[in-house]
C-alpha cells in the first residue's frame, strides 16, 4: 500500500512539471513575426504578397521661403494610388520584390472671366485625370549584416523603377483638360541601404536611399506636339525610426524622413518649373500582425518643406506570407 | 496509518488538481478588469475613481455640399473644395461609479477657397483669389453625466449636462490679403485672405440624454443631444480698400445668434472579441434658430439638416490603450456641408488613485 501510495503521490507532483515547456518555434511562427522581430529578409522559400492604398491631396504647399500656405487659385486634387507587392526569399539572405501600382489621380480648376468690355463672362471647370497601371519597380535585397545573429542587421537594397506607366498625356481637349501620364516615363535606379537595431520590445532603423533619374524624351506640357529630351533631378531619401511593441501583435513604428530634390532638366538645361525642394516628415504606423496576416496604417505628415505640398497622405495595407 | 495516508494523499491531489478550477469566471473587479471591459459589458460612464484622456483627429474632405433643397453640390468643380483639419482633447474622471465629470476642447484648421476670378480689361487681366481661413482653438466644454446608479447588466441610461465656456479667441482679426504678379496698374493678382477663428464666443449649453441595451455580443444605443445659448453675441466684421498695393482696413461690429443645435443618434455595436469592437452609427442633427446682423437688420441663418452614417471600431491595446477608429459619410442634409471624414481617436485609462 505504501509503495502504490508513494508512486501515486510521485506521479501526481510529475503533473506540475509538465507546464514548463519551452515553446517551440514552427515555420508557421517564423511567418507570424512582426516588422520589429522578423529578420531584415524573408526567409528562404517565404513568398508575401500585399496590397498598399495611398490617398493624398493638395490644399496646402511649403512655398519657396518654407512657409506652410494654402495654394491659392480655385484648383483642387486628389490621388489614389493602389499598389501590389510580391515578395520572394530566395535564400535566407536574398530577396526579391516586385510592385505593380495602380495610379488615379484627378485634378479640378474651376475659373470664371469677365470681360465687360464686350459684357461678356465666361465659366470654366476643367479635369485632369490619370487612371492606369503605373511604373513598376523591381528590387532585390540582400543582407549584409544578417538578422539571426546580430541585433544589429543591415541589409542593401537596389531598385530599378520601369517606364512602364503611360509617359505622355492622352485625349488632349485643352493645356487644362486631358488624361495625364500615370508614368514618369524614365528608369530610375534606387540604391539603399538600411539598418536596424533590435533590442525588444524596441527597435531602431536608419536608412538612406538615392535615386538616380534617366533621361529620357516625353510630351512635358499637354498640347506640345514633340518629345522632348528631359531628366528629373535625382531624389535622397533618408531617416530613421524608433519602433515598440504596444502589446504582442501591434507595433507602433515612429519615422522621421527627409528628402531632397534636385533641380531637373528639359532639353539639357535646368527647367524652371522643376524646383530643386526638400521635405522634412513624420510618419506614426499601426500595425497589427494576426497570424500571418499583417494590417497597417499610416499618415505621413509633413512638418517642414520647401515647395512641396503640406498635406498628409493616408496609407493603408494588408500582407501575407505564404 | 491508513487513514492518515489516504487523507494526504487526498489532500496533495486536490492541490495539485486545483489550477483546474481557476478556469472559472472572477467576480473580482480589480484595476486589470475594469480596464479591459470590453464594450458590450461597460456602462455608459467610467467606474469610480477611473481617468480617462482622449486625444482625437478628424481629417475631412469637404468635397460636397447640400443646398437648400437638398440637393448635392460637387464643390469640385466649383473649385471651393477644402480640407478641414480637426484635433480634440477630452478628460474625463469618474467621481463615483455613476457620476462622471468631463473637460474639453479642440483646435481646428480649415481654408476654403472661391472660385478664382479673371477681369479682362482693355489694359490688362486682374485675377481675383479668394480664401477663408478659419483657425484656432474652441471653447472648453464642462460637463457632469449621472447614470442608473447600479450595476450595468443589460441596459444603461445617462443624462449629461454642460456649458461651452467661451475661452476661445473668437473675435475675427484683421485680413492678411495681398498683391502678388504685379506688373502694372492693370495687370496683377488680387489674394483675398480672411481670417475667421473658432469658438461660439457665447456661453452654450448643452443637454444630452443617453441610453444602452447588451443582448450577448450586441449592443444598441441611442442618443439625444441639444444645444442653446445662452445670450446674443458680438463679433467684428472687416471691410477693407485697396489702394496703390497696399491695403487699408477698417472694422464694425455686429450682433449674432448662435445656432440651436438638436441631434439624434442610434448605433448597434458588435463584440467581435474581447478587444475588438465594430459599430454602425447613424445621427441626425438639425441647426436653427440662429440669425446674423448685417447694416443693424437680423437675417436669419439658413436651417440646417444634416444625416451621417458612421461605421466604426474599437481595439484595446493593453490595458491603458484604446484605439478608436471612425469613418464617417454624409447621406442627405440641406444648406451644410457633406464631408467625409475620418476620426482617430487614442484612449488612455488608468485608475490614478488605485492600488
């Protein structure tokens, strides 16, 4: 009875034991990471695919002294800009990307004139619009210093944005009323580089990123019968992030970016309605990472520029790995 | 010895075996518990000693208006359309698990344009730009709720009470418009720039009456609010002449009434999960009653009707942090605008004086 009783007794304290399992890590896991713990890459074999919505409009602009105004004529724009993103790890290190976008944009201006000389008045609404798939742009990034061992990690990016958007206006009726180009209608080609501390439940990035723009010929103003030869200044992005977990599955990513502009080209010469700006903005992010659905949102915000527009963009997106 | 033994090892196993029964509802209401209720068992005010601060932003295209007959305006292609930028800051206190007291207030930044104007003269073209700018930050709202002083299971009432204390600079300063182009005597651009700011400039009250039904994971509530004020205001109208670029301005004063404002809401909400919470809200609101006076004659101010729908969610964060998400679209009205709009809202709860 006493040994039945001690091997019972034995048998019932095993039980409390039995709560202290390490967690395991499963594939499945590995693909539920969020952006601050998952590794700068995909890993080998991951493929992701999202869906970005931008919204963005023009009502105020940073004029040439980097004073914050509102345009002051009677126009109005909106853009809607969707994109789709694909991604694929080729190795744990090495990944590549592909961004299909989808551009609607709509321009107003409403004007009236009068002329009493010959008592005469004239209303004019205009619209510009520009609806079409737009410049796609492939990318591949490696990284340098790799995620699973470090803290910190830093990987290089390269872009090649293809001219693949319509460059030349369409339909033109008038210089105020006709399909815009959804295109640029250059290569552009995007070096990068981007770095990122993780000390959790925080990480922090920096980065920088140079666009170099291709000349290239197109229709500049709608109406002009004839290509002609332009490039757009070359365009650097760069700045940093402090991210935090607000609880397991959402993530607060707080980003400071600046960008320059440099002054573009028609023809050989600097173009004077292509200004060299500079913007300097704030992005707060949410994002919410449900198994392996990813939610996000984000409003850029711009807090100091020099003629750039001065309203924020709203951006929404989904992703998820297979 | 027998007895002894089988009474331990009866005694172990019911200690070993007792994690078991902690998967039982608590009936305990500590800080954790009432931090996290979710929505579809929260009662309409805060618990006892619980601080809340809201900080919200609306952003809103007001690219539509309703006229006079209700019929829709596209401000597009009249080219007024404009953006309104809209912040809020709310702190409300429960002083007892019925009573709640709340303090508001808020910033706005709006410009309207007109449409633009060419005069076409022998001599040359003046363009005439013109925009209304409205800024600046509005009244500070105090208010007391009282709800059914009970347990809140399936159904909930509340009656609030408030006033808009005028702390806003509302009196309309001077124009900022200038000249821009100049060419000569007849060719140039006029920036016409009104500056307006926020604010009733008057003391309002404000009434509402609030109501709450719980079935399960769904809720419905009901709402109804009004505000008056209290006495006739005074504000500054500017005039202004231009002469050789430069402008001169000059001002008077005028009486105003500020608006009645009536407006009814119903919404049924949906306890997707614990920490998750969607809504559908409809409200009604009605303005009236109000007039302004132009040369000593009181003209009345256009009734306006205005119904929006509002689909909505709630995410508790953690325990302290809630996000509040509104989008909110104008289906019918008459003399108002019909923006769309989109309201954020962070919450931060805590029991400052709990342990």
């Amino acid at each position: 009875m006493k040994k039945i009783s001690l091997i019972y007794l034995l048998v019932i304290f095993s039980t409390l034991a039995f709560g202290q399992t390490e967690k395991i890590i499963n594939p499945a896991d590995l693909k539920q990471q969020t952006v601050i713990t998952e590794p700068l890459t995909l890993r080998k074999g991951f493929l992701r695919v999202g869906l970005f919505y931008n919204y963005s409009l023009v009502d105020k602009y940073f004029d040439n002294s980097a004073k914050k105004t509102f345009y002051p004529g009677s126009g109005w724009a909106t853009s809607n800009n969707l994109q789709f993103l694909t991604q694929y790890g080729v190795n744990d290190r090495l990944t590549v990307e592909l961004r299909i976008p989808y551009t609607s944009d709509l321009k107003n201006v409403h004007q009236k004139m009068y002329a009493p000389i010959i008592d005469s008045m004239v209303s004019a609404n205009y619209s510009t619009r520009g609806r079409g798939i737009g410049d796609l742009i492939v990318d591949a990034i490696y990284q340098i210093i790799p995620s699973k061992d470090h803290k910190l990690s830093l990987r290089a990016e390269m872009d090649l944005t293809l001219p693949t958007g319509r460059k030349n206006p369409a339909n033109v009726v008038n210089p105020y009323e006709y399909d815009a180009p959804t295109g640029n209608g250059a290569f552009v080609v995007t070096p990068g580089l981007y770095a990122r501390l993780l000390s959790y439940p925080f990480s922090f990035t920096a980065f920088a990123y140079y666009d170099y723009n291709f000349k290239e010929h197109k229709i500049l103003n709608a109406g002009d019968l004839e290509e002609k030869e332009f490039k757009y200044g070359n365009h650097i992005n760069t700045g940093g992030s402090i991210n935090f977990h607000l609880n397991e599955w959402i993530a607060l990513i707080n980003e400071l970016d600046y960008d320059h502009w440099g002054k573009g080209e028609e023809e050989g010469v600097p173009a004077n309605d292509l200004y060299t700006r500079w913007s300097f903005s704030y992005s707060p992010r949410l994002i919410f990472q449900i198994r392996r659905f990813r939610l996000g949102e984000s409003v850029e915000i711009p807090l100091k520029g020099k003629m750039t527009g001065a309203d924020p963009q709203y951006i929404l997106f989904v992703q998820y790995v297979f | 010895m027998k007895i002894k033994l089988l009474f331990t090892i009866v005694a172990f196993s019911l200690i070993c075996f007792n994690p078991a029964k902690g998967q039982t509802d608590t009936t305990k209401r500590d800080k954790y518990t009432l931090l996290t209720m979710p929505y579809n068992k929260r009662p309409l005010s805060l618990y006892k000693g619980q601080l809340q601060v809201n900080a919200g932003y609306k952003l809103a295209v007001r690219s539509r208006s309703f006229d006079n007959n209700g019929d829709v305006i596209d401000l597009k292609t009249n080219g007024n359309s404009s953006v309104s930028n809209y912040f809020f800051l709310d702190l409300k206190y429960g002083l007892l698990d019925f009573i709640e007291l709340d303090a508001a207030t808020n910033y706005m930044h709006q410009g309207i344009r007109s449409e633009s104007i060419y005069y076409l003269n022998s001599n040359g073209i003046t363009l005439l730009n013109n925009l209304n700018e409205y800024k600046g930050m509005g009244d500070l709202l105090l208010s007391a709720s009282f709800r059914l002083p009970f347990d809140f299971k399936f159904v909930d009432f509340k009656l609030t009470g408030g006033i808009y204390i005028p702390t806003a600079e509302y009196k309309t300063p001077e124009p900022s418009s200038t000249i821009s182009d100049y060419v000569d005597s007849y060719n140039y651009t006029v920036n016409y720039h009104f500056n307006n700011k926020n604010g009733f400039g008057v003391p309002v009250i404000k009434l509402s009456a609030d109501v709450k039904f719980t079935i399960s994971k769904f809720s419905g509530t009901a709402g109804f609010t009004f505000q008056d004020p209290t006495k006739e205001g005074t504000n500054i109208r500017w005039d202004q002449t231009l002469t050789n670029q430069t402008f001169n301005y000059s001002s008077s004063s005028y009486r105003y009434l500020v608006d009645r404002m009536m407006m009814i809401n119903a919404s049924v909400h949906f306890q997707a999960a614990g920490w998750f919470n969607i809504w559908l809200n409809g409200n009604y609101s009605r303005n009236s009653e109000g007039w302004t006076e132009y040369r000593g004659i009181k003209y009345a101010n256009p009734e306006k009707h205005l119904f929006a729908i509002e689909p909505g969610f709630e995410i508790q964060i953690s325990p302290s942090l809630t996000l509040y998400q509104v989008v909110g679209y104008t289906f019918s009205g008459r003399n108002t605008d019909a923006p769309f709009y989109l309201f954020t809202t962070i919450s931060y709860n805590l029991f400052p004086f709990l342990k």
